[in-house]
C-alpha cells in the first residue's frame, strides 16, 4: 500500500507520484490534510484560505467524479501517518516537495516517522519549470545566479533542450482505497472549515483551470506586453491562484504556451520570475531570514493599519488596498507600488505587509509573496535598488491616465477630473517626497547594516 498525501498539488493530472504509483502497481491510499497551524486564527475565513479551500473541495469532486476516493483530514501530518500505518500495510509515503521553512520541518519530521515506522519516504519535485539542481549542473556553475537576466537566458535555454513533459499517468489508472470509518472520525474536519469547504465550490461547481489557461491565450495572450501593466484593462491570466494550489502544473502551462505560434516572450519572462523566486527559496540560504540579516531597527509600524486599510491620503494606494480587501486580487503593478509605499514612504518592515498579503491575496504563495516583498523593499537577490523609489502619483498617470482604476474603487473620487484624480489627497499621511527623500538614507543604512549583530526586532509578534 502507498499513502499519497496531496498538498499543493491539487490536481488529478500530471502528478510525478501518480506515475510512481502506477509504476509500483499498488494500491493507493490518497489523503489531504488540513493542518490546524495552517489554518490558525480562522485562516479559512481569508481570501488566501478561502481559495486553497475551494480547490480543495474542487479536487474532492474531481475525484468522485472518476469513482476514485480522497479523504479530507484534520490534524498533525505525524499523528495521522502514525495512525494510518496502523490500521494498513504502508510501505511507502509519496509527497510532492515544498520548500517553505514550515514545510521543511514538517517533511523532516515525517521523514523521521517514517524510518521509525519502516516506510520508504519519496519525495518528488513538482513546482518548478526547471530542477535546480539539474539546471546548475546543465550550466556548469556552483555559484547561483543572482540578477534575473542570466538566470533567464540560460533558463530559456535549458527548458529548450530539457524540458520535462507533463506526467502520463491519470488518477483513473489508479487504485485508491477506503478509509477506516474510526480514522475520518478522529481526524474530522472541523464544522466551520468543513462549511468553508462546502460554500468555496459547492457541488457542480468545480474550478476548471485549463479553461483560465485557454481563455487567456486565446484572447489576451496578444495584447499582454502592453496589457500587463494596464491593470485596469485586466489583461493578465490569474492563472497565479490556481498555480500556486497546484490546479494546474507548470509543466502544463509551458508546454500549452509554446504550442502557440508567436507572442509568448512577455509571458514566458513573468513564469521565468516564479522559477527564479522558487529557485532562491531552495538556494539563498538567507530567503527566508532576510530580516534577521539586515539591521530594520530605525523603520516601525506608525502607518501600517492606514495602509492596510486604504486610508493614505493617496488615491492609487488607497483604490489597491480596497480592491484588495474586498476580492482577494490586486495586479502585479499595484502590488510592487503598494509594497514600495509601505516600506520605503512609510517606512514599515516588510515583514508587516508580507504577512498582511498572505491573508489578503487569493492567489497566496509564501515563496512568491516574499520574493515581491524582498524585490520591493531592496533585499535578496536582484530586488530593486534602494535608491529607485516609484512615486505612486506618477505610476498610476501612467498605466492609468484617466484613472479608472481608481473611479471603480473609491467611488467618492468617481466625479474627479482626469488630471487631479492620481493626486494625494488634503488628507494624505505623509509627503511624497520627503518620506522618499528619508527612505533614501535609511535604506543606504539598512544594506550597509549586513552581518551586523542585528536585533531580531519584529519577527516575535507576528
Ligand atoms: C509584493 C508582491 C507580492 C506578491 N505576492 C504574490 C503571491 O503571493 N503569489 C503570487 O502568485 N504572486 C505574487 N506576486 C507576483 C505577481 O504579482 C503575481 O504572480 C501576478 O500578479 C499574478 O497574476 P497573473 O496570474 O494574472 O499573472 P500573469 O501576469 O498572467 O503572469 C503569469 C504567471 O507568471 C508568474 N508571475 C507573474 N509576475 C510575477 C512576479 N512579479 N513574480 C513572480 N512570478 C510572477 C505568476 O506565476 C503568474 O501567475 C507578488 C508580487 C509582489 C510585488
């Protein structure tokens, strides 16, 4: 018997386990657990939490659709893999790869448990477009590589010669197995996340990722070099939320995307983005700990709940934030000016408004969300330089020069002329340009401050 955990990886196609089990010819026993620290502080109440869940009862669907058996469980990943070699013959535990501090310690412990309990623990890579080990060998380095466009030349070049098609095998080739009635009693998905469960993708209503895929290749993938930063156009894929849950593999979307006879060089740059951030979290060795390394002592958290709120002053910020918190999304373009204007012109750690997004965005992901946090306030590999500030004012008269981004979300600056609309507000929490001018010197500071005895200053509370 093979116990197959899914995580993010909520799909029943292109499944590198699936192959494995196949391959094995064994009966399957497939679980997805819900584990209380994941969901803590009533996470499935967020957009974040309310999109994983909604895939979740999505793959459940997907399931019973083919006659094959997934069972949902609550609790420890430990406890329940203990549980479950009792009550069956499990001889290997198969898992795809994730790469978060979290789940390192997570699979190092189930890894434990497993030779303790005799079962073979495999672990597949599953989320990247390139293997970074391969991708180095294949390049000849031992260094990684820290600026983007190298990195994406070589990458490029590597998915041309190397590229790892999607897996064959399908869920309907495989033999899942029933769970002991006593075991999904005990690991029972608790009322109110098991009615979250049920309300995200109620029954008939499943998530269809590939036709996201197909809808924006067929009508946007054309106009996206100059859609993209357009964000009132709306002319990008959202394909992110159903990527980072796993709906849909990389592996999928690359190799649909070079089907296509031209204009796929703009998109394919942003999908080399989400590798680069994936492959620092596996080789930058401080991705997850850049705070600890720098000195954020001289910034603090005056004006982060205004920000959170949308209550700046500043139209463009403020019009983000309520998209934000009302639908779960907000372009790429808005996320880097909100993310610049929280960290440099009000000088809040990163830190406060990664947490914020990981709540807030439906498309979540930790390694991608702190890769664009890192980027925006100067810090990891090729973010942006310290002394580049984007000016909000300017950003949103250029990729929205009526404004109509704004009128949608502040409705109460709807009757305002072109010209003024983008302005800051009588009202707006601090000035452009001197807490730009501020932010210069103390991020100078900042990066100067590496290696320094640095007082872990925030990472306590939150
Ligand atoms: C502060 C900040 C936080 C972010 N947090 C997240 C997050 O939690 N989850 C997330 O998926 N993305 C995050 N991003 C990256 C980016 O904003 C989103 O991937 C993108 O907006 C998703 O929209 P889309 O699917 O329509 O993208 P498209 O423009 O259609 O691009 C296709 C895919 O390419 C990848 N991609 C696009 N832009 C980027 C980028 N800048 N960096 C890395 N990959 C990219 C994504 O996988 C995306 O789905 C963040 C960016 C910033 C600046």
């Amino acid at each position: 018997m093979i116990l197959f955990i899914h995580r993010k990886d909520l799909r029943t196609t292109d499944l590198p386990a699936f192959d494995a089990i196949r391959a094995a010819g064994s009966r399957s026993l497939h679980v997805l657990i819900l584990e209380p620290f994941l969901l803590r502080k009533q996470r499935y109440l967020e957009h974040s939490g309310t999109n994983f869940l909604a895939h979740v009862s999505s793959l459940q669907q997907a399931y019973s659709l083919q006659g094959k058996q997934l069972h949902i469980l609550y609790g420890e990943p430990d406890t329940i893999v203990r549980r479950l070699s009792e009550a069956y013959p499990v001889q290997e535990l198969m898992i795809h790869a994730d790469y978060t501090p979290y789940a390192l310690h997570r699979d190092q412990s189930l890894r434990n448990t497993s030779a303790e309990l005799g079962i073979t623990f495999k672990l597949y890579h599953d989320s990247m477009l390139c293997d970074p080990e391969d991708f180095m060998e294949w390049c000849g380095r031992r260094e990684s590589f820290k600026v983007f466009t190298p990195f994406y030349r070589r990458w490029r070049s590597y998915l041309a010669e190397r590229f790892r098609p999607p897996f064959s095998s399908a869920l309907a080739e495989l033999e899942t197995s029933a769970l002991v009635e006593q075991i999904a009693q005990d690991f029972m998905v608790p009322e109110e996340v098991q009615r979250q469960l049920d309300q995200t993708a109620p029954d008939g209503q499943m998530i269809d990722a590939s036709r996201s895929l197909e809808h924006f290749l067929n009508l946007n993938l054309q106009g996206y070099p100059k859609s993209r930063d357009r964000y009132a156009l709306e002319g990008t894929s959202r394909i992110s939320r159903h990527l980072n849950t796993g709906a849909i593999s990389a592996r999928t979307v690359y190799s649909r995307l070079t089907q296509e006879e031209a204009g796929i060089e703009e998109w394919l740059r942003q999908l080399a983005w989400r590798d680069f951030y994936l492959y620092q979290a596996r080789l930058d060795t401080d991705f997850f700990s850049y705070e600890k390394v720098y000195d954020l002592g001289r910034l603090g958290t005056k004006y982060f709940e205004a920000w959170s709120l949308g209550r700046t002053g500043i139209p463009v910020i403020d019009a983000a934030m309520t998209q934000l918190n009302e639908t779960g999304w907000m372009p790429n373009r808005l996320r880097m000016i909100t993310a610049m204007f929280l960290t440099k012109n009000l000088g809040c750690p990163f830190i406060y408004g990664e947490r914020y997004f990981r709540l807030k965005l439906s498309d979540y992901d930790n390694v991608l969300n702190r890769g664009g946090w890192l980027w925006s306030s100067s810090l990891g590999f090729d973010a942006s330089p310290y002394f580049r500030i984007m000016n909000p004012v300017t950003q949103s008269q250029t990729h929205d020069p009526s404004g109509s981004y704004i009128r949608t979300w502040l409705p109460e600056l709807a009757d305002l002329p072109d010209k003024t609309i983008h302005l800051p507000r009588p009202d707006a929490i601090v000035d452009l340009k001197s807490s730009r001018a501020l932010a210069f010197e103390i991020y100078k500071e900042i990066l100067n401050s590496k290696g320094a005895s640095v007082k872990p200053a925030f990472g306590n509370e939150l």
